[in-house]
C-alpha cells in the first residue's frame, strides 16, 4: 500500500499520511544557500505501524521533494543515511 507523502514547511517536515491520519514524520531543518541543504536529524512511524516499509516510503518521498526543488540533504538522521546508502542513484542529493 503506498500513502501520500506531504511538506509541512510550517512544522519543518515531512509527514507520511493515510487521509487525515499520519503515520510518521522526517523532521528536517533547511539551511540557506545555493542550492539550500535539508538537514534531517529525526525520523518516526508511530510504533503500531512499524515493520510495515513506512520509513522507506517516507524517506522516498521526501527525497523526490528535495530533487524536485533543487536542494541537498544532509542526513543526521541514521535511517535517512541508511536509505541513501541503500540507494545509489540518490547519492547525488548528498551536501
């Protein structure tokens, strides 16, 4: 099943959402430059949803959006460093 992914700049992440319902988030912090670096230092799924592949449609998403706006990724977060590892046509959003 996949759930839409979704920029809360007000909340400064990405939620992952079913509806009205959200199933985890990727905080991230923007740090200004040319192009601007999304620093993600924290990734949840609520508990009851884990084992399920959530955090890897999250994180997907989320990268899609940073390709997609022309920024790069710093990743602080461990899950977020281990998806773009995991991920060698992504590398180039690294900061």
């Amino acid at each position: 099943m996949t759930f839409e992914v979704i920029d809360r700049p007000d909340r400064q992440r990405y939620e992952l959402v079913d509806g009205d319902r959200v199933l985890g988030f990727a905080d991230y912090r923007t740090q200004p430059g040319d192009p601007p670096v999304l620093v993600f230092p924290h990734t949840v799924i609520e508990p009851a949803e884990r084992g399920r592949g959530l955090g890897a449609q999250l994180v997907a998403g989320a990268m899609a959006d940073v390709r997609r706006r022309g920024a790069r990724v710093h990743p602080t977060c461990w899950y977020v460093a281990a998806w773009l590892d995991e991920h060698p046509t992504e590398q180039d959003l690294l900061a």
